[in-house]
C-alpha cells in the first residue's frame, strides 16, 4: 500500500476523503526527460586541475583512474548512481571509516569491459581538512542543446564530495556559474540545479570544480553530472493506463514470477508538438528510451485549487505512433525492459547465496542502482551491511559446522580441549591413505624419526579420547595419554582461547620430549566445541577455514625434553587470543608443555584461568589490531568471554535460520563479557567507527523479571540513576521495559514502555541514537521516543555485560534468567524501516541459501528463473526501485504487511462492478528435484583449443614504425612458416596490433594498442610475434574454481616460448590472448613454431593447453511428489486430479522441494474463488496487497479477504481502475 505522495510525503486525509469521494477531480502529471548525458551527442570528457605547481601534477590528476578503471568519461555515460560498491585500499566509506574487506564490498572484476559503471575517482587525496590544494576540474563538452537542470552525483559508499562549483559552457564558449562553492549535506549522494529560475538554455558543456570531499585525506569521486531537459506535458495528456500484472507460473499464488509494468497514453498533437521529426515543441526529441515519470493527483483544495499526487511508477518509451487523428500513441515499459534487451556476456552465477542477493547483484550487473533495490536479506548479512560493528550470535558449535540445536547443549569451562588418537599401523592401501594423500593441509607421520610406518593422521576420524587439557592449575602440562591407556604412539590437537591478564607483550614457550608439534596463536583458530554426538573433528570448522597464524614449528622427534620460544606477541587485557597445539608422542617419556612471559617479566606456566575452551564470538568484529612486526591479529574481532556456568546451543529464536542457536543464563551468575575497546564504543570521536550516532539490537527471551533497575544488556557502569554516569543499555522489569543512555552531564534518559516485558517469548529489541533522539523498538514497532538535548557521556573503559547489570538499588549485581540469541552494536542509527526488516527476517521462515544460482540468457530470464526457484516475486515498484518479496513475507502472519487488510471494497461504496471465477488450480503438486546443483564434480578440462601454433618474424630492416601507422607494417617473412593471411594479431615489444590482412611480407590496415595496450613506435628490426585470441564457451558450463590456464610451451619450456597476454573467464565461457615470446628464434628470417595445441612433426613432441574448472549442469530431474490421496482427498473426488508441476533447476533437495509442494498444495488444493471488480479507484494500491471485500450483494460474498494480483488504472477525464483479486486461503 502506497502511504506517500510523489513528494515523499505522507499521504493526508484530504486525498483519502478525495480519491473515495462520489464526485472527483482528478488531474494526471507526467514529466518527460527529453535530454540527459545518455542522450547528448559528441560528448567529450576531460580533467584537469587549476593553478598547477608543479608540471608533473596535470597527468596524474588527468589519469583520474586507476588501470582502465574509474575513466573520468564515465561521469557521462547515462548512469547516474553507484551499482557495485567499488573498493580501493585507503578510501573511506560514507561514515570516514577507511573501507575494509568486511563483505559489503564488491571485488573488482578482472577487466572493464565497458558494460558496467564505475565513475571517476581522483588519484590524489584531500587534505586533513578534506580540502584539495588543487582541485580537481571535470569538463565536458557537447553538441549545443537545451537544458534547464543539471544534476550532480557522488558515490553512496565511498569518495563522497562536500563543496563544489558547477558551470555551463553558453553559445558563446564562456563558462557561467550555476552554483559556486555548493555543500552537499553529509549522507547526500546527489543535488539538482535549476537553471536560471526554471528556463532553458542553450548550452555546449558543463564543468565542475571540486573544493572538498565529506571526510578528510579522502579521494573524491564523481558518478555523474548529467544535463537534462525535462518538461511537464500533462497538459497534453488525453488518455493513459498504466497495468500492474504479476507474471506468476502455473498459479495465481502472488509469488514465483516477475512483475512487469507497462504505461500506454495519447497525447494532443493538434499543434503538431509531438510530430515526429518536427523542430516546432518536442519532436526533434521522439526517440526510444525517453523517461517518464508518471503520477496522479486528486484535488484535495479548491481555493486554491490544490492537488496531491500519488506515484504511478517510472517508464522508459518503446514507441511514438502519430495518427493522423492528430494525436500520438506512447507505448511504455519500466525498467525491466533493459533486462529484456540485454543479455549477460559470458553469463551469470553466485554461490551460496539466498534468492534476494542473487538478484541484487544481477541488477547491478545492468547499472541498476544498489541503493534502489529493497528486500529482507538474511539476518546476518542484514547486520554487517547496516553498520554493524560487532554482532554475537551464540552459535558456538553450530554456525559453520553443521550442527543443529538437537546438538547437545555443553557448557564453556576454563582449559583447553584436547582430543586424542592413537596412531595405528600404516596402510597405504587404506581410503584414509588414499583419502589423505589428496588433502593438502593432511599431516604425514611418515618421514618422521621413530613414526615410520604408523598411519597417517586423518581428521576425519574420530578421536579415541576427547576432554579438558587441564592438568591442576595447568592449561597444558601434560606427561600421559589420558586414562593412561596407551604409552606410545599417539597424537592430540588441544585448542581453544587464551585470555590476557593484562596488556602487554606476551611470548609463548611450548616444552616438548620424545615428539613434536606445532603452536598456533592468532587468526581465527578453531572456536566450536567438540560435539561428541557427531564424533568427529570435521565438525570443528572455522568461520575463516583458518587455524590460526603459526608460531612453531617443531614437527620432529626430540627425544629429550627441549624448549622452544615465540617471537612476543601484543595482546590486549581479557581479549581471547585464539591458540592451537598440535603434537605427536613416539615411544619414552613425554612432556608436553605450555608457557608464557608477559613483557620482561618470568615464564610461567599458562593457568588453567587464562584459558577457556569457547567464547561469544564475533562474527563481523570492528577491530583492527594488525601489528606487521610480527604478523599478529585477532582477525579484527571483539570476542566475549563467558563467565558462570551458561549452556550453549539451546534452541535459538530465529525462525529464518534454521540452525540458530542461542546461549542460555541462569538468572544466578551467568554472563558474557565484551571487553572495552576503541572499536565498539560508539562516544569516542577518534574512533574510526564514530559517526556520532549509534545502535544496540538482541533477540531476548526472559524466564522472568529482572530486580533493581533491570539492566540485562549494555555498558552502563550503573544502571542506577543516582550512581550511574555513563553508557547504555536494555532494562526488563515487571513495571517497564525499555533503553537507558547517560548523557555527558550524568543524566540519564530512558526511552520505554511503563508495563511489564512480556515473558517466556523472543523478543527483538532495539535501541537508537541519532543525535538528537533516543528511540526503543520492540518487535519492529516504534515504543518510545526520547529527545537526548546532550551529547551522551563517554564510554571510555566501560565493558559491554550480556546477562548482568551493575546496578545499585539495592547495591548488588543483577542478572538475566533468559536466553539470548542475538546481540548487535551499530555505528549507524537504524531508520525505522531496517528496524522493521530486521525484525521480520527474525520471525519469517527459513530464508533459503542456494548452492548455486546462475543462468546464461537475458536477465529477465534468469530473473524469473531465479524468482521461481526461491518461490520469490522481484517486481519494479511505483517509486522506481527493484523489490524482491520471499514468498514467507507474502503470507506468514506474523508481517502486517501482508496479513492485514490494507483496503475495504463493498458494492455500496467504490464497487462499481463485479465478476467471481472459480478456479481449481491443483490438488497435485510435483516439485523436480535437481540434485546436481548442490553436489557438483571435481576440477576436469573445460576448454581445449584447436590445432594452433605461434612463430615469429622481423620488421623489415630500415624501416621504423610509428605509434601512428595504420596503414602496414613491413616484414622479413610471412610466408614460411605461413601467417594467417586473412587477418589476425601480432605483437612488436609490449604493443599488440591488429592486422586485416598479409599482402607478400605486409600487415595491412592496422588496429593498433588492442587488448589494453598501448601504440607504440618500434624500431627497424625488432621481433614481430604471433598472437592468438580465442574466445570460447566451456565445453560443460556454468562453471565454478576456474584454474588459471595450463599450457605445455610455458609449463614444460624453459625459458617459455609462450604468453599469456590475457585471460577472462566467466561463468558460461571465457577469453585468452597468448603469443609468441622473444625466446623463439628466428633464423634466416625464419620464425620457429611453436606449438599452443598439436604435434610438433619435426621433433614429434606434442602440445597442449587446457583450461579446468568445476562445472555445474542440470544433469536430469528426480521427482519428488507431494500430492493427496485420492482415496482420502475430498478435492480428487470431486474434481478429479488437477496437477501442477513446478521444475526449476535451483530446487536441489528433497526437504526443499517437499517444502514448496506442500505449501503450494495447502494454497490450491480446493479451488479458488478469483473475482475482477471496477472500482471507483483506489490508487494506493499495490501488487500483492490484502484487502477486504466487505460485501458484494448480487455475488454473495461478504468480508473475505483477497490478493492483489493485477491492476489497471485508466484515465480519461475521470480515472476508472480494474483489480483481479485471488481469494487467501
């Protein structure tokens, strides 16, 4: 339902009393973009800098790119807002963070290929004042046009520009100022300058001159500036429809499709305005592809008249058709009409990815804007692209290993988990000897004195004892097997945290007799407990596939007990540092033993209380601790450390993750701990994740009421008023519920609800700062609003308690009896629209991660593949953005949205008329099963090129080349060995060139710097080499772990003979440039062959390329049928079996498509009432929205409610629109 009007406004009551009134005066509004950059010719893009002190600066600045990216001609190539997220190391993001690689940026792609945007970004940073010292001056030049706006646009992500100065170039090639010295507001991507008051001008070019950047030692970047000529022509409309038609599959369910709009009118052309080719109003400006934005208004005013408009959505013409009736026919289509036309070079393809995601990133591969595509995304990934700086999950033992929260539940406790095997006789025949023999990172005992022939260490296996490395107070001291069960021949891996006392540099020594072993410290480590019901140590998988950074090495037999000593690392005070020992005993005594010196203090054994078997682990970690002297990080994380006694991997409360879990407290003692650090408090200005405002989320269910001041989650260091004095945090009592935040005064501030906190359920809970306000949210809806008039005190030193409060009143520690499932801390203040998604993607049903989601056509195909597959509707909406809508949002009932009515219709107020179709749309429905997108083949050949050969050749003595000739080149040889005579390539020095043909020794008509190269001159003499470019589709595709390209003249001759000039790949195909290298001889002026693919006769060697990778193919459909009986079904019976059969290649598994067969089967199965109804209008109206048919007398129906599944709205004078309506079952 649309709630504002086209100024972004909510919608008043006089246009609700307006658009339902008996009598309406209704006026439309369509705007027509006639000129833009996209459409301006002889377009010419430059860049210089003013008062340059130094000859040196001009190219630098001229560059504006780096490599054959961020050309500043981007900034007029049509495409005004940022699509991928592009990262450069040392930009900053919006918030002047420096960008990282935290997965909300894109990778950059091999090669610009032309096809998407990128921008200018300058090469030369602002200063510590976001000041340039030299501004940069992007000038562009044009056929002379009319334009009254030109628009301005920055990034969205990063390079963002504050100050500026815009000018046209008039017919007279002066420059005037439209703006000068122009802020663009913080967190404003874009501004729109009018031009004189409104009136159009005559112009030839533009150029803007960049002062400032919004964060300072920026680099500034322009996506772009774009003249437009944009008019009002609703005074010539004299009829218009606008349809809104959900293209579903074989079901009138509101979901499974693509939604594609279309827009028709016929405009007045008695003045001939609008006659094609005519230069008298706006024909010379008839073409494909110009924009309209269409709207409705309703006269809500008479004195003077006043008029709201509601949107009607965003087109692109596909036709004029002038009649000689004297008015023009406009045929019309939305956005989606670009997915149509273009098709996807080389394909499409994500992996693991949910269905909203997918179709994110195909958007973006047509320049379709990243900012203006809407969906609920996973929860997780919802978190870190929303500013999320730390974010704790509590799912210690499941997240990436597999398991579920049937798992049984474990408590952390201090020490380190040690897991044994005893190592058998070796078998080389064995499938773990075979297996092992394939893995990379598998430890060999063979080679190793006293362990010859003993098995290989497998992983895979189960350890024969598994428990606590503590021995007394000892973290690891260890002389024996355990049980003391076997003597010799063994090998343990014990891992788990170690956590600082204090702050300092720390040095570790590990004693070893009679083995080996190697000592891990840093780097993400292993941190899931062992789960003894799964019983292997696969299960114990890292969020980074990464043990850890290795310290020692000391994988050999020392046969008496010798020492060995780390380089010192700096740890921070109650920080978890990840470690991991891996060890082997042969025969004898053995000692295996951990140490540590904290700064130039004394070794001592690590106790037993600075160890911990598993921690609250951040999984997004906002934290930059990297010290290259000794290569030490914490992988950027701020890990919690539990204390008490709390139980892990108990249920979670996050229905659209099917292996959340959650942590469970007693109530008695139980808490986690966040140690303070720069990172995460959100006070602090020299932070670089301040941004001044600020965000705290979980997902909580309480057992019961909290004592005191109920703090249950936060840094307060009191939750007490009159002792506290600075922090935030969440309260639960039996009278309130609700946030608190200290301000640098001391007073503290409390948005909440005066009632008692709701028990024994999830809750999700919010609290925001934005400045000026503190807000509280409880399951997505506003509670409270506070304004916050101080800056808040600081939080310098304060831990963050999960489960615990310091609270005096009376004066003891209070703690939470509850679990908790999430906890979030953001450096932004969530809008109240991402509130509310995070909210609903907590309580909506499993949000499914496809193993592979990827097509080859057009993008409006692989769109409604993908949508089909995911069950998902992807649809264009009325204010010009993409939205995607899971089927669980359409119809759970938990999201208001769609679960309740947003309209009523009724024959005795705006029914103007009816129709009721029944439909019996299935009582069978068969989902195929592809089963080979989820489980794909090893790495095989992909590509194999024809018989082909390289040689080489001279430039004719005496005769220099010119980096402009292109006309010929003159050779010693081109007939023996023979040259492609009717065109092809070759390479002089670095340039490579392009030839159409070979007349006697002559390259005719060159094509010259091809392949990103640059032309060149070449001197008399110099080696012309052959080149070959290939391009290909993979014998089996799509494909995935595409291996760089293994050719036999580069693997198995030394020195090469052949080059690899350049190599694309792409999902369904790729491209290779390889030519000839100077190591070939030449004599005699002829050239020697070597070989790409094919026998060499002369030496009778043969030679090969290939190229591998792991392709994925529909390798054939295995139904899996959800259907009723018709020995029990009421529907068969009656009606006889009616079947839909939905085959899509991304359902891969039997529990996902029995899923969508028996949803689909409860929505269908006994017939659906469909009705189409003329309404007076109801312009809010959008697809997929539910609505009450309160009552239709003649057709016997009374409050049912319906789907939205098709409108129309035409306007003629008065508007009349047409909705088909599918009833909710």
């Amino acid at each position: 339902m649309i709630t504002v009007n086209d100024q972004g406004v909510t919608l008043s009551s006089g246009f609700n009393t307006a658009s339902t009134a008996i009598v309406q005066k209704v006026k439309p509004k369509v705007i027509a973009e006639w000129r833009n950059s996209r459409t301006l010719s002889n377009v010419s893009v430059s860049l210089a800098a003013s008062d340059y002190s130094d000859s040196d600066d001009p190219p630098t600045l001229g560059e504006g790119n780096i490599g054959d990216f961020f050309d500043v001609r981007q900034v007029m190539n049509g495409w005004n807002e940022q699509t991928f997220a592009w990262p450069v190391a040392g930009d900053k993001d919006v918030d002047g963070n420096v960008i990282r690689a935290d997965g909300t940026w894109s990778a950059m792609p091999e090669k610009n290929d032309g096809t998407l945007e990128f921008g200018w970004r300058g090469k030369v940073k602002s200063n510590s004042s976001g000041v340039f010292t030299t501004p940069p001056i992007i000038t562009a030049t044009f056929d002379q046009e009319k334009i009254n706006y030109i628009e301005v646009h920055t990034s969205e992500y990063s390079g963002a520009i504050k100050e500026y100065t815009l000018e046209y170039k008039n017919t007279s090639d002066n420059y005037v100022a439209v703006v000068t010295n122009h802020e663009l507001a913080k967190g404003t991507s874009m501004a729109r300058h009018t031009l004189s008051g409104g009136d159009t001008i005559d112009m030839r070019g533009v150029r803007l001159t960049i002062y400032k950047t919004q964060n300072p030692l920026d680099y500034a970047r322009v996506n772009e500036i774009t003249p437009i000529y944009e008019t009002d022509i609703s005074d010539y409309v004299m009829t218009f429809s606008y349809s809104k038609n959900r293209e579903l599959h074989d079901t009138t369910v509101p979901l499974g499709g693509i939604a594609a709009n279309t827009f028709n009118m016929n405009l007045d052309n008695t003045g001939h305005e609008f006659t094609i080719g005519n230069n008298k109003l706006y024909g010379q400006y008839l073409a494909k592809d110009v924009k309209l934005t269409v709207s409705l208004g309703w006269r809500t005013g008479t004195d003077p008249e006043i008029y709201e408009y509601v949107n009607c959505g965003t087109y692109w013409v596909d036709e004029w058709k002038n009649h000689s009736s004297m008015n023009v026919a406009v045929q019309c289509r939305d956005f989606t009409r670009f997915l149509i036309d273009s098709k996807i070079e080389g394909g499409f393809i994500v992996r693991n990815s949910d269905g909203a995601s997918a179709m994110r990133q195909l958007m973006m591969t047509a320049n379709f804007p990243r900012a203006d595509f809407e969906a609920l995304f996973p929860y997780q990934l919802a978190v870190r692209e929303d500013g999320g700086v730390a974010h704790y999950r509590f799912n210690e033992g499941a997240a990436s290993g597999g398991l579920t929260s049937g798992a049984t539940p474990i408590n952390p406790s201090t020490g380190l988990l040690a897991r044994w095997w005893i190592l058998g006789d070796f078998d080389p025949l064995s499938r773990e000897a075979l297996d092992e023999s394939m893995v990379s990172d598998r430890l060999l005992s063979s080679g190793i004195s006293g362990l010859a022939g003993k098995e290989y260490i497998s992983y895979k296996k189960s350890p024969n004892a598994v428990g606590v490395s503590t021995v007394g107070n000892d973290a690891v001291n260890i002389t024996e097997y355990p049980s003391n069960e076997v003597t010799e021949y063994y090998h343990t891996v014990i891992d788990g945290y170690f956590i600082p006392p204090s702050s300092d540099n720390y040095a570790f020594r590990v004693t070893i007799e009679n083995g080996g072993f190697k000592l891990y410290v840093g780097g993400a480590s292993s941190k899931y407990i062992y789960d003894s019901s799964d019983n292997l140590e696969k299960s114990r998988k890292d969020i980074d596939s990464y043990k850890g950074e290795l310290r020692l090495s000391r994988w050999f037999n020392d046969t008496t007990e010798q020492p060995h000593t780390v380089t010192s690392i700096p740890l921070l005070a109650n920080q978890p540092a990840p470690i991991r020992i891996e060890a082997f005993h042969v025969v004898g005594d053995f000692k295996l033993k951990l140490e540590r010196k904290i700064g130039s203090g004394s070794w001592a054994t690590v106790a037993d209380t600075e160890t911990t078997t598993d921690i609250a682990f951040d999984v997004i970690g906002g934290r930059d601790d990297y010290v290259s002297a000794n290569n030490y990080s914490s992988a950027i994380r701020n890990h919690g450390v539990y204390s008490g006694d709390p139980i892990l991997r108990k249920p979670g409360g996050s229905a659209g993750d099917p292996k959340d879990l959650s942590v469970q407290f007693d109530g008695i003692g139980d808490f986690v701990t966040i140690p303070y650090d720069e990172s995460i408090d959100m006070t602090d200005s020299s932070s670089e994740n301040y941004t001044g405002s600020f965000s705290i989320e979980a997902l909580v269910k309480f057992d019961s009421y909290l004592a005191g001041e109920g703090a249950y989650i936060g840094n307060m260091d009191n939750a007490h008023a009159v002792y506290g004095s600075k922090g935030i945090g969440f309260i639960h009592t039996a009278a309130a519920h609700g946030v608190k935040l200290y301000g640098v005064s001391g007073a503290q501030v409390t948005a909440y609800e005066a009632s008692a906190g709701v028990n024994n359920v999830w809750r999700h809970v919010v609290g925001t700062y934005d400045g000026s306000y503190l807000k509280y949210y409880v399951n997505g809806e506003l509670i409270d609003t506070q304004t916050f008039s101080e800056a808040p005190a600081l939080w310098d030193g304060q831990d963050f308690l999960i489960g615990k409060s310091v609270d005096s009143s009376p004066a003891d520690n209070k703690f939470l009896d509850g679990n908790v499932g999430e906890f979030a801390i953001y450096r932004t203040a969530l809008s109240a629209n991402k509130v509310r998604d995070h909210y609903y993607s907590t309580i909506m049903s499993e949000i499914r991660i496809h193993p592979y989601l990827f097509g080859e056509n057009e993008r409006f195909s692989i769109a409604g593949n993908i949508a089909t597959g995911d069950l998902g509707m992807f649809y264009f909406d009325e204010f010009g953005k993409f939205r995607y809508d899971h089927f669980n949002r359409l119809h759970e009932s938990e999201i208001p949205q769609h679960s309740t009515s947003q309209a009523t219709l009724s024959d005795s107020t705006n029914i103007k008329s009816a129709e009721r179709r029944f439909e019996l749309l299935a009582n069978k429905v068969t989902v195929k099963v592809n089963p080979t997108i989820s489980k794909n083949v090893g790495i095989s050949s992909i590509w194999r090129p024809p018989n082909s050969s390289l040689t080489a050749t001279k430039i004719t003595s005496g005769v220099d080349i010119s980096d402009s000739e292109t006309t010929e080149i003159s050779s010693d040889n081109t007939y023996n060995p023979p040259w492609e005579v009717s065109g092809g390539y070759i390479k002089i020095e670095d340039e490579i060139i392009k030839y159409d043909s070979i007349d006697e020794n002559y390259f005719k008509t060159l094509t010259r710097g091809q392949f990103g190269t640059t032309a060149a001159s070449h001197a008399a003499g110099e080696m012309i080499r052959e080149v070959r470019y290939f391009q290909f589709d993979w014998s089996k595709a799509p494909a995935v772990d595409i291996r760089p390209p293994y050719i036999a003249g580069i693997e198995f001759e030394d020195p090469p003979l052949i080059s690899i000039d350049r190599f694309r790949k792409r999902p369904y195909g790729g491209e290779i440039v390889l030519s000839a290298t100077e190591n070939i001889k030449i004599e005699d002026s002829i050239g020697e062959v070597v070989f790409i693919e094919g026998k060499n006769d002369y030496t009778g060697v043969s030679y090969f390329a290939s190229i591998a990778g792991r392709t994925i193919s529909d390798g054939g459909s295995i139904a899996k049928i959800s259907s009723q009986s018709s020995a029990y079904s009421e529907s068969v019976r009656k009606y006889g079996i009616k079947e839909v059969t939905i085959d899509n290649r991304f359902i891969g598994d039997d529990v996902y498509a029995k899923r969508l067969a028996d949803f689909l089967l409860d929505k269908m199965q006994n017939g659906v009432p469909i009705i189409d109804v003329q309404i007076t209008s109801i312009p809010q109206l959008q697809l997929g929205d539910r609505v009450t048919v309160e009552q239709i007398e003649q057709l016997g129906i009374s409050n049912k409610q319906y789907w939205v599944i098709e409108s129309k709205i035409n306007y003629s004078g008065g508007v009349s629109q047409s909705l088909t309506l599918r009833e909710v079952v």
